[in-house]
C-alpha cells in the first residue's frame, strides 16, 4: 500500500514539473522571440566527429544569426537528430524532425545512402508537412534525378555538394598536379564509398553533353598512366599491404579520393613506412582537425585540400562571419563540409528565406532557393536552374555544358602541400591577392631531408 | 610468385604476432576466470588517452606518463573485479556480462567526450622508425619489433604457466575452481592477479602499435574484435590455440593481400575461416578446457 502511494506521488510531481517545465519552455521561447523560431533539423551521426564538428558550426551560424537580428524577426533554431550513421534510423529521425521539430529545413548529413532513404519518406509526407530537404554533403546523383523527373513532386529536395558525376574536373586538377611535378606511372584509390565512384567511371555521352572520359582515360590521353586502381574499404585500418602491392606495380604516386571521416592519419602513417614512402602523394580530405598532430608530422609531403583555406588572406565573405575569425572565436575545427556545407548553408539560407518574405510560403522559398546567389569561403554558392540530371537543384561546381571542366562561377577547390612544421604551402592562386604556385612543390623524400 | 609468397610470410608472420599481442589479454581471462570480458574493449583507449592525459594535462613526461596509466588501470581492473565480477560471475553472469560492456562503454564515451579526434591525439613511442627488406617485402621498424616482443612475451607466459608454482596454480583454478579451493588456492588472489596480469599484453601492445595504427576512442571495438575471434578460433581461453590461431589469421590476411591480391577480403576471409573450422571442432583449434 506504502509504495503504490508512493509511485502515485511521484508520478504527480513528475506529471506536475513535466508539464510546468513544458510551459515554462515555450514561455520562454515566445517571451524570446516574439515568434515561433525557424527549425533547422540537422539528421547525421553524432557518435562520429565528422557529423559532430559540422553540427557544431551550424550551432554557431544559427547564434550569429540570432544575435544579429534573427531572418525577419524570427529566431534560427537548429536541432540535431543523431541516425547513428544507419539509414532506419535516419528515417525514424526525419519523421520526428517533420512531426515533432515542425521543421522548415531538415538537413542529412553526409552519406548518399541515408539520403536516399530519407529522401523517399520525405516525399510521402512532404504533402503534409512542406518543408525543404537539404542533403549535405552527399553526392549520389540519384539524389536530384528524380526532381528533373517530377518537379512538383520533388522541386523541395537541393543538394549542397557536387554530383558524382560533377566531381570529374576535381579529379582531373588531381591528375594535372601529378603531371606538373613529373609523375607518369600513378595508382588511384577511392574509398568504398558512392560520392567517390565517379573515379573509375567513364560518363557516356547524354543530350546534354559528350562522353567524358574516366580518369585513368583521361590520364593516358595526356600521357600519363594509372597502374594500380583498387576502392578501399572505409576506415580499414591496415594499409602497409596496400602500399606494397602499389610499389610493385611501379607506381610513382598515389591519388586517394577519400574524406574527412575515414581514418587517413592511420593511412599517411603507414604510408611513411612503407615501400611507397617515396612516391608523391595526393589524399583529398586529409584535412581534419590537427590533422598534422594526428600523424606525428608524418603528413609532411602531403598534397591535400580545403585545409589550404586557413592560409587565405583577403578572401571576403561579406554575407556571411570570416570563418577563421568564427574557427578561433569558438575553438572549431575547420573541416572540408564546413567550408562547402554546414556553415555557409545557413547564410544561404538566411538569404533565400528573406528573398522568400519568411517561411510560411514554402513553394516561394523553393524559388528564393534556386534564385538565391552568396559568395561563400571557396567562391560563390548558388543551386543549378537548369533541368539537367543530375545537376538540377544541385551545388554549381561542373559546367554543365561539359562536365569534365569548372563551371566558370562555381565553387572553387584548392590544393596545398604540408610542409616543415606542418605548414600548408598553397599550390595554386585560387583567387586574386592570394600566394600560390606549383614550383613550391617539394616531394615527400626532399621534405623529410628538411624536417 | 616467389616474391609474393615472400610477401605472404613476412606479413603474414608480423600480423599474426601482432594479432596475438591484442588477443592475449583476452584469452587469459576466458581461460582464467571464465567469462567473456566484453569490457576488453576499453583497456585500448585507456591505454593511449590515460598516458596521454598525464601528457597533456599534467604535463608528465612519456614515461612516467605510462607508469601513471598503467597504475589507474591496476587500480580500475582490480576495482571491477571487486565490485562487479567477483558479485556475480558466479550467479548471474548476464548482469556481468552487461556490466562489462557498460564499462567500456563509459570509458569510450568519457573519452570522446574530453578528447575528441579533433583534439589531434598521437603518442610518440615509436621505437625505430623507418623500414627493413626482407628479400622484396618491405615492412615497418616498430611494427616488427612490436611482432618481436609478441613474440618473447607469449613466451615469457607460457614459461610462466608451464614452469612456476603461482603458473600451476592459475592452471588449476581455470580447470576446476572447486577443487583448487579444497586444495588450499587462494581463489580470490589469483583472480584479482590475473585480472592486473591480463594488462601487461594489451598495454604493451597498444603503445607499439600506437604509432602505425588506428587511434580514436572507439579503437576498442575494432580490436576486440580481433581479439574475440582469435580466441574463438583457438578454443577459448587456450593460449596455446590463440598462438595458432593468431598466425593462422595473420596468414589467412596476407594471402587475400599478396597472392589473391583483394585486401577487402581480409576480414571476409578470416570470418569463413573461422566458421569452417569451428564446424569441423566446435572447440576450437585446441581445448577450451584448459589455459596451456
């Protein structure tokens, strides 16, 4: 008897604090805001730093913004909903973010396979809950085709990163680079992953532009060849085989189409000691965090991207905080997804949703969407207008037109090498007033002389 | 072919040693105390963030740092063994079995918590750095010293199980608990011992190969895994079946690398492997029974 009185006076005062706290909260928010806050659910995997760092940042953004005034007088709000990098889950998390989020954008983070998922519940219940779909950083072109398709089925999907198939001029300014430093026999790798397939692949020719070559095609028609092409599992932990069987197969260096989650501190240290210590290395997303602490200055000789941003001086970000300034400020690491992803995207859409006079019209902000312009950290964000698979609604980087070469007002990549004391040295002049060039290359043997 | 069979021993001799240096823990204690320690996972972490943690925190130099570690992993092992195993390995062993991997779970969280891989970890115990040739095969300095004292210190163990009286004793007790307490063991000092004993392998381990393979806090996992399956294709608990067992995954790794040439079927294989023998001796390859 004691202990059923006891349950019921629990279960009052938790009845009672749960829903004064419930008041209290929402009080909180009206007496704040004057305006329900716009909610931005950001759906990734939270256990995993290359989901955790970017959300950090679009925290910072949704504060910048609210200190400044909020986007028409309405609060940003931004959530995380962690999927645990597992497509049910994700689902489960985008239903929530609509139901219980109420939310005006929901952002995936970063995999093309839980977008995909995500992206087909989205579409039943977009109907009833209109909203915005923002993938972030995934690259499947599945992703936008359907909305070439069905637009006014699909028209609330875009994609804040390249397509698979857009990333070839990416791969080619690799594949350049090796041959200005005097690489003629190369092995390309790409972690097992779908933004990366476009590495092998030769694109046929469509309607709307020729055939593109694949890289190692394109690599023999100037010259050049790839020996040893492998995918390799994400994150797998054991790579001195890797480089025994690439050093066999007489390549001079390696180009590794990877990012910023898998484990390359594991892969540049067991490169140093290995057959393939030698060979000139290229590794894209070797980038994260104290990347250079993370090897134990063995990333000397490296060749790698987006971290350059750190190193450029006079590049104006007038719509939106100096991330370098934003980095220090609030202790944040600079990543690849935070320079094209997280953190400009909500400037950008800060600018489409005030370009939309709010967020109750969501078809207006569809359009504000695909009209917005802002100059980002690396060049200029806007989404592709033009109805061509698999670009529609996608981040403008390729030229749509010939997709093998940059468009000329997309978003810019640049290259860098690390070098003594794991100083970046830039190896292009990606914009007017900033120091770069190709004759700063050293290779990885000369470097270590130095160190 | 004979320059990848060159390949093929040199690997698969360095992997298999280096195998056996992460399950050895793990098999002691299945054989020992005769539970499945899922908490295995977190003496990797701990190893690498608890010396760090003096590095950086307390400003300790390498290795006093080490020392200092080791010293909190003493204390936690013997702490778990008092207040969790001892309390239920005998009556309820789902509890401690939960209980375990909680543990590691914890560690693993506090550890990504306080220094997530941003932070930019790395230990430099790198003993020799650079590489050596054997014949074609090129391989790591320090990941050949780390197979070398694999090597000596599974040796030094079986010496130590084979030859001395508290070996003996520690054999008995895994064999019959019962009968070792009639006979006068001390059931509850040999345990806590083993328990501080099973570090010695994983903590020398991990800060050799620390420098050339995968830190992050959720490293655990990864090699207990590892470890799990060795022991499983040896007969748990059996060191004698972990040392096959350990070079059989080792080799098994640089075959699919060096002769079939597919480094994605590394683990597959190994996972086959170990199924097909398991059907032919459910055991393992030596009898679970017993610790040598």
């Amino acid at each position: 008897m004691r202990s059923k009185s006891f349950v019921t006076i629990i279960s009052t005062i938790a009845a009672f604090i749960t829903f004064f706290g419930l008041s209290l909260q929402a009080e909180a928010v009206s007496k704040d805001s004057g305006k329900e806050p716009i909610v931005i659910v950001y759906v990734c995997d939270l256990s995993n730093p290359a989901g955790q760092v970017p959300f950090a940042w679009m925290k910072v953004a949704a504060e910048q913004i609210n200190e400044s005034g909020g986007v028409l007088g309405q609060k940003i709000k931004v959530v995380a909903e962690d999927c645990k990098g597992q497509p049910n889950l994700a689902v489960e998390a985008y239903t929530r973010a609509l139901i219980n989020h109420k939310a005006t954008v929901v952002g995936i983070y970063p995999r093309s396979e839980i977008v995909l998922a995500c992206e087909a519940k989205a579409g039943e219940m977009y109907p009833d809950y209109p909203h915005i779909l923002l993938a972030i950083g995934a690259a499947s072109d599945e992703i936008t085709y359907r909305i070439v398709d069905q637009y006014d089925k699909w028209k609330f999907v875009f994609r804040d990163q390249i397509t698979v198939s857009a990333r070839v001029p990416l791969y080619r300014d690799q594949v350049d680079i090796f041959k200005a430093v005097g690489v003629k026999k190369f092995a390309l790798l790409r972690e097992d992953l779908t933004w990366t397939q476009g590495i092998f692949k030769e694109f046929p020719a469509t309607k709307y532009h020729k055939k593109i070559l694949s890289v190692p095609d394109y690599a023999k028609s100037i010259g050049m060849e790839v020996v040893y092409q492998e995918a390799v599992k994400y994150k797998a932990g054991m790579y001195s085989p890797l480089f025994e069987a690439i050093s066999a197969a007489g390549a001079e260096g390696i180009i590794f189409a990877a990012s910023d989650g898998n484990d390359l501190d594991v892969f540049v240290r067991q490169w140093v000691d290995s057959s393939a210590r030698e060979m000139h290395m290229l590794v894209t997303g070797a980038t994260g965090a104290r990347f250079w602490e993370r090897t134990g200055g063995k990333s000397i000789g490296l060749i790698t991207d987006s971290s350059v941003y750190p190193l450029l001086s006079g590049k104006d970000t007038p719509e939106m905080p100096d991330v370098r300034e934003t980095a220090k400020t609030h202790n944040l690491a600079i990543v690849s997804a935070v320079l094209y992803s997280a953190y400009p995207d909500m400037f950008f859409l800060k600018k489409a949703i005030i370009r939309a006079g709010g967020v109750k019209d969501i078809d207006a902000l569809i359009k504000a969407m695909e009209e917005t312009e802002m100059m980002g950290p690396q060049g200029p964000l806007k989404y592709e207008r033009t109805r061509i698979p698999p670009f529609f609604h996608g981040a403008v980087f390729a030229d749509i037109n010939d997709p093998s070469k940059h468009a000329k007002d997309g978003y810019t990549a640049v290259y860098g090498q690390i070098q003594k004391d794991g100083k970046m040295v830039l190896l292009q002049k990606p914009f007017p007033g900033v120091d770069g060039s190709l004759s700063y290359y050293r290779s990885p043997a000369e470097l270590r002389k130095m160190k | 072919m004979s320059s990848a069979l060159t390949f093929v021993l040199v690997f698969g001799l360095m992997m298999g040693a280096v195998y056996l240096l992460i399950a050895l823990g793990f098999s002691l204690v299945c054989g020992v105390l005769r539970i499945f320690h899922l908490g295995y996972a977190y003496f990797f972490p701990l190893t690498i963030y608890g010396t760090w943690l003096f590095i950086s925190e307390f400003g300790l130099p390498l290795a006093q740092s080490i020392v200092a570690m080791v010293v909190v992993q003493l204390v936690l092992s013997v702490v778990l063994y008092k207040f969790m195993i001892r309390r239920t390995m005998e009556t309820d062993e789902l509890t401690l079995l939960t209980g375990l991997l909680l543990t590691a779970l914890i560690i693993e969280q506090l550890v990504a918590w306080r220094y997530p891989i941003q932070t930019g970890v790395y230990l430099n115990t790198t003993i020799m750095d650079g590489i050596w040739k054997f014949g074609r095969a090129v391989v790591p300095k320090q990941l050949v010293i780390a197979s070398i004292v694999a090597v000596v210190m599974t040796s030094l163990f079986a010496l130590f199980f084979i030859k001395t009286k508290m070996g003996l004793a520690v054999r008995a007790l895994s064999q019959d608990i019962l009968n070792s307490q009639i006979v006068g063991l001390n059931v509850e000092k040999l345990y806590s011992r083993t328990m501080m004993l099973i570090l010695l392998p994983v903590v020398v381990a991990m800060l050799l190969i620390a420098p050339v393979w995968t830190v992050e806090p959720a490293m655990g996992w990864q090699y207990m895994t590892t470890a799990i399956l060795i022991s499983v294709l040896g007969g748990l608990g059996n060191i004698k079946g972990t040392i096959i067992a350990s070079f059989l995954i080792g080799f098994t790794h640089s075959t699919m690398c060096f002769l079939v040439q597919e480094p994605r079927f590394m683990n597959l294989s190994a996972l086959v492997l170990v199924m097909v023998i398991l059907i032919v001796r459910p055991q393992g390859i030596a009898r679970s029974e017993s610790l040598w």
